[in-house]
C-alpha cells in the first residue's frame, strides 16, 4: 500500500549515532518491555479516557450529519469562526494547515470552491478579539464553539461575547449563527445551547481535549473545509489496526516510537523535537506539542510516587529551522531526540529557474525543483545531525492528503498512549492546570474561590529590589 | 519614564522557589562573574561581531533613504513580500505582528491607510511557493531578497524564480519590483543587483542575520508598514544606555535575565521558554528562539575545549499553551526557567457580555474584560508555576509599541552577548550549520562538493528492518 506512513528508526542506533544510540541488545529488551504496553493499551482501548480509538468508523448518522451541516454552511456563509482552546483548537488548525490551500483566506471565493474562510480563535487577548471583529462579515460568518467541559472560561468568555454581538444584531435568528459542540451532560455549554436552540456535536465523554481531533472537533471544520472525513478516518482505522496487530518494536510503528523516546528519556533526553519538512504540516507539530507534554508531564505516577516525568516537545520547522535551530542541535547538550516528517511528493512542483551563469554558487541552483532542494535539506539535516552523534528519526509520509493525515494523527496518539503506559502514569488528565486554573478564578472574584484568593492574597509580595 | 521595560526577577529566587531557587548569597556570587561578563561586552561593543549595538542612530542618510524608499513603496505597491530566511526573516515578522493590526493582510486597502499588504516567504517549500504565486498580483508587488552572505541557497532560489518571472512580464522594467539587502561586497547577490540596477541597502560587516533586525533587513520593512521606525531605534538606545550603565544585575536588566539563565544551565536547567502573553508578540519569540539557540548552542569554547553548552529556547503563547504546555511545566521536570512578557496596557478593550445569570459558572465572567482574563490568568500561571517551585521572570511592557518593542530586542541581544560571555563561547558564529550545507550542495551536485558526495556514498546504508 503506497499510502502507508512509514517510521524510519535507523538514526536512532548506535551503529548510525555511537553511544548516544541503542544497540540491537538494546532493541531486544526494550521489545519486552514495550510488548508489556502495548498489550496494557490493547486492553484499554475504548474503555475509560481512552474512547478515542473507537471512532475511526465512517458510516455512523453522526458523520452522515456532520456531513449535511457542512454542506448547509457552505451554502450560506463565507466564514466559519472556531471558538476554542488546547485540543478544541489545535486539532482544527492542524488539519486546515495540512489539507487546504496554504492561503486558503486570501484567495478569492471562487478559487476557495466556495469554501469558508477559517479562524480559530484560542487565545483571550483584547487585540487579537477586536481584530478578528475588524474584519468578519457577520452576515456571512457561522461559530463553532468547541470546549468538552463545557466550561472553559477562555472559550465561553468568547462565547459570551459573540453570542451577544449576534443576538443584538439578528434576534433570535442569532442561533443560525452559532454551532455548539461540547460533552452531552457535563458544564453549561449543552444547557444553554438547549435554551437557545443552537444546533449541537457531541464530544463523547471518553474522548479528551487533546485527542478529539477524530470526533466532531475536528470533523466539523473539516467538513466544512472540503476535506475529506471518511478517507481521514480510513487514514486513522488503517493505523489503529496496524498498531494493534503486532506488540513489538519491529512491526509496530508508534510502539517504537514510544519505546525509543521512553528509552532517550531515561537517558536524560529531555526534549523531543518535531520537525516536519512541509508547511502543510507546521501546526501538525503544534498540535503534536500538545498532545506529547500535555499527556506525559506528571508529577505523580499511578502508585501515586513523586515522578515528575515528561519530555519537552519542541516544535521546528524544515527547511526553515535550519537557519534558527540546526546549530544548537547539531552542537549543543546532547539531550534531544529529534523527529522528522518527510514528505515524498508535494502536491505541487517549481522549478528554480536560470540566467546567472557566470556566477557557478547561484548557478547550480538553477534547473533543480524546490522539491529537489526541500528534499535534499533534510537528508543533509538529517546526515548532519547524525554524523554528529544526535539521534534522530524520521516519519515519511507518501504525499500529504487526508488518508496520510489520519494516519499521522493515529500515530501520534496511540504513540503517547504507548508511552504513558510504559512510564506508568496516566496520560488523560491534566491535574497540573487545575491550581492555575482556581487561581485565576480567585484573581476575577468568582464565587466559591475565596479561600484560594485569601491564599493569594498571603503569598509573600514581590521584593522591588528584584525588578529593574 | 513609564515606557520602560521592566525585569522582574523575583520568582528566580528561593525565597519563592525554595531550593530551586538562587539565595541572596547566590546573586553576590553570581554579580561578580556578571560583572566581568558585562564588562567584556562593553569593551567589544562595535567591533568585530557587535557592529549592531551601533546601530541605534536614527538620524542617518540611510534612515532617510529607507523612508523615502518605504514612502515610494506605498505609494506605488499593494504587496510587500521578503524573500529571505532566518535572521532575514524572524526581525521583519515580529516587527510586523507586534505592531501592525493583527490582520493586516485581511484589510481592506481603506482601513490599512494603503500601507502594503505583508508576506515573508522563509521557507522552499514548493507548496507555499505556489501558494504565493496564486495570490499575488505582480503588477502591484514589490518583493526584497534579503541575505547577508548573499549565497543563502534558500533565498537566492526564491530570488531566481521570482526574478525570471518578472522579467518575463516587465522586462528592463522588473527592477522596478525588486529590492536588495545585502553585504556590501560578501556574495553574488550585490554583484546581481548591480548587474540588473536594483535598489540596494546594505547589511553592515559586523552585523550577523540574528542581530540585523535594527540595520534595514528590519527597518525598511518596518518603514513599509508605517512602523515609527525612529522611535524603535530610541527604544533600543533606551536599553543600550541603561545596560552600559551598570555591570550589575541589580541594576543592568539583561545582565541580570543572561546571568539567572546562565547559573540555571548549570543546574541542569536546559530549556528556557519564551512565553509572551500577547498575540502581538508571538512572533518575538521565534525571533528569541534563533537568537538564543544558534548564539549559545555551541560545540567548543573560546580556548577550544569542547563543551556542548547550549540552552534549548522554547516558545509558548499565553494564554493559549496554558491549554498545552502548562501541565508539564508545572508537574514535569525541573528542567526549565519560563520567561512572561506581560503588557500592561493591551491596545483594545474588549468587554465580556453578560445574560446567563443561571449558570453562576459562566456568569461570573460577564462584566469582567478581556484585559482583565488575560491579565489575570498570567498572574495566576506565575503563582502556580512559583507554588510549584518552577524558577520564572517576567518582562513587564507598559504597552506593545515601536519604543518599546526597540527595548525588548536590544535587552534580549545584550542579553545573548552576556550570556555568550559568561559561556566562554563565540555568540556571533554558527559552524554547525556548516555540515548541512556542504551536504545539500553534494547532494544537489554543485560543483568543488565531489568530496562530501563521495563521504555522504560511503555513509552505511539504512537497515530496511528499521523502517516499519
């Protein structure tokens, strides 16, 4: 199958990196050890958090729904807006950046088929509000807001505002402009999206944040982008059933992944870099980012032991990153594993044209492909690093379309699921948010959080000394 | 002066952090090596390397030139697209999102007072090449190539291809859509643009691409896009003056931040993130992030001896990474020191709307602002990172504006030189780069390169069992 993603471990054994990489020895009890996690995350699988395995199937009513949504919408507006934050926003982005136009909002309505311009709004600056007001027509623009609590102040301070905005302005054919998908009981967001007959998704209750990009999340926007869902779900079944044929190293690929990173980790490889060499696929790392240190960094392990875990994932871009980052990787602490994603055919070719022969350093560009110079950069990248005792590892993808994303994205979830298992603790909950979280609360006076405010209140004041 | 950028450096010490934290003592310890680090770079300051702390003059023939350049520009283009990567790229786009609306290009021509609309094309990527083509309208672009070596095969390629089709539309006229930015004589580039009578500005010696944002790699695309580009240059004299001041951490801001982080590498903290909570300044840290990491991360130091020293710059958006990355900064390892750029005064206010008095969990948002959510969840991030005791500093900008964001660079270059001098390292060099272009000229068959295509051949082949 040409389709198929492809994990290329090689750079990450010592015969390549020296003693910064594993032996075959070490290959072979790693594979025990990751046979341990495998077979505990087969057991798992659509139980508890871990729902999100489960929904690979294309031919449910809900899809067929979301499908004629999308349709609606694209027929009425020019602009879909996401509400949203963390998983509710990453998943989206990830996959507009991959499967649209890489100028999808410039070009002009025609070129787009139709398609809605795209926003994501996940962040609660005033400036970056107003902007994005500044510029939407409201007539022809339809919300999404995403938050699976249901109550996720960012996201509902938004919602607050636009929903405002839209009822002062449309009555109650505001509700034509507001698209709700949140969990089917859980927060305020279902009950008042019932209140005010907002047509709803359901975020199923097993399904995280962070790994909802294959519900409603991410398959709304999808949808209503053109992209096609049931070959992205296709791409993710064909993954998820590879993984589960097979619990060793050698034949699974996210296994090995995760086993390679857990081993780097214990040896002090504290930072996973992503590092796609496409575009397409700069916020696949974003989302990525999320999902890796979201998920393992923990402080506690699941017999409750001080472990404080969790390695840090760096986004890099080729060939871009090169001029930024190449240099600290190929000649600073060696406490990186990096990852790149390749690409073996753009969906698009320019040639570098000619006319400057007289000087042979510009010259020899000429009559090559950017695709050649892309693609030679990261083999170089990936040769320099070597050669210099980093060990890297790389993901190869056929072309970048809707099945290999799907793929990508199973990949990487059930990678960090393998992980969390072998480090032994649990990769579905954030615990750590939540003091921020209160804090904030007590910061703008809610009801219920005075006793943290008073906490607040008592932690020693900032010294003047030590701010110049 | 209110404008003043603030360091506060608190919540480094252990009095918050308990034992990951610098006592009082430490800071003693720490200001005499600070104040032989600071006093090197003072007597460095405009030679070799550091032509760029010179560079804060605003009334100079060339600042003259720029803007009457830019001020041409907007009078006769709709587009401005920089050709260039990494230090040619970075300074103009986080000039460009910190001080322009933040959908700029999204304006219709009336609301952007006809300055240009804004791209910076950093990477080869065939798909984005032909994106950019697809929505450009040549008849009303002008595009500047910029490269300081003036051989960077990135860019010269996007030069090649750009330049051969405007010769095709506009023949002895394309000039006229074309600006160069370059070393006065290093390269082919200069030879090209005289050979075809372009418009020129130059990139002085001593300036490297990562410190060029105030020479016109910075300037003329600021100029462009009626960014006060005097009143950056006072901001970045402002911060030079006030570190020339003092060889103090307690009272020189970029001693002080390059001096905590330096004592925190050698407690095992490798990771410094960069976390601005302002969308405007998001692109600031990608600026920081090459500045930081291809300064520092260096092999050997200045006696030769091999080090491998390097702190690994992180970049996070708050609130937004709140939602991603906070969980493992609060409860992962002890491996980071987490960097806030606050604003006091965001440039729009944004008011959250009330009416769901019956759900206490949204309602107590209403009435509050956008300012005050953001403002408030910064803070709160702050405290539980410190409850947690996780080392964090914090600039404080009275607002986002061209005098202040002058600050901010200059403070994080001083900041890098500092930090070099501390490291014993060359700050200004990049010799790890140096493999992966050699590889990709093998690998593209340049001519002299036969040498490191034969070495790239006898590299041993991968083993097919490791790709799955």
């Amino acid at each position: 199958m040409e389709n198929r993603l492809k994990f290329d471990f090689n750079n990450m054994l010592s015969q390549y990196v020296g003693e910064e990489g594993f032996t075959p020895d070490d290959l072979v009890n790693l594979d025990t050890l990751a046979g341990k996690a495998s077979k505990s995350v087969k057991e798992s699988r659509g139980k508890g958090m871990m729902g999100w395995t489960e929904l690979t199937s294309s031919n449910t009513s809900e899809i067929a729904d979301i499908i004629v949504t999308a349709n609606k919408i694209k027929n009425k507006f020019d602009a879909f807006v996401v509400l949203g934050i963390g998983g509710s926003a990453l998943g989206p982005m990830a996959l507009f950046q991959a499967l649209c136009h890489l100028r999808h909002n410039e070009l002009p309505a025609t070129l787009r088929n139709n398609v809605p311009k795209f926003y994501v709004e996940d962040n609660v600056d005033p400036e970056r509000m107003q902007s994005l007001l500044d510029i939407l027509d409201l007539d022809k623009t339809v919300f999404n807001v995403i938050t699976k609590s249901g109550s996720t102040s960012e996201t509902m301070s938004q919602f607050l505002i636009i929903n405002d905005i839209l009822k002062a302005k449309y009555g109650s054919k505001a509700a034509e402009h507001m698209i709700a998908t949140t969990d089917s009981k859980a927060g305020n967001l279902i009950k008042i999206a019932q209140d005010e007959g907002l047509k709803t998704f359901v975020i199923p209750a097993g399904v995280g944040g962070r790994f909802s990009v294959l519900s409603p999340v991410g398959l709304l926007p999808a949808a209503v982008l053109g992209i096609d869902i049931k070959a992205f779900l296709d791409g993710a079944k064909t993954m998820s059933t590879k993984c589960l044929l097979s619990d060793s190293i050698f034949n699974n690929p996210a296994l090995a992944s995760a086993t390679l990173q857990y081993a780097s980790m214990n040896r002090c490889k504290n930072i996973s870099v992503m590092m796609p060499y496409a575009d397409s696929l700069k916020l696949m790392a974003d989302w990525y980012c999320q999902l890796w240190g979201e998920s393992l960094g923990k402080a506690t392990n699941n017999t409750g032991k001080t472990v404080n875990v969790g390695q840090t994932p760096v986004k890099a871009l080729g060939v871009t990153d090169q001029h930024s980052q190449i240099q600290l990787y190929v000649e600073g602490p060696f406490d990186k594993v990096v990852t790149f994603i390749g690409v073996e055919s753009y969906r698009a070719t320019v040639t570098i044209s000619g006319g400057y022969d007289k000087y042979p350093s510009v010259a020899f560009l000429s009559g090559h492909t950017l695709n050649e110079l892309i693609s030679a950069e990261m083999l170089a990248t990936e040769y320099a690093l070597t050669r210099n005792k980093r060990p890297n590892n790389k993901i190869v993808l056929s072309t970048v379309n809707a099945n290999t994303i799907g793929q990508l994205i199973m990949f990487f979830m059930l990678e960090t699921a393998y992980a969390g298992a072998m480090l032994d603790i649990d990769a579905f909950n954030q615990p750590g948010v939540e003091e921020g979280k209160n804090a904030t609360y007590a910061l703008l006076g809610r009801a219920g959080y005075e006793a943290k405010a008073s906490e607040i209140n008592a932690w020693p004041a900032k010294d003047p000394k030590y701010i110049i």
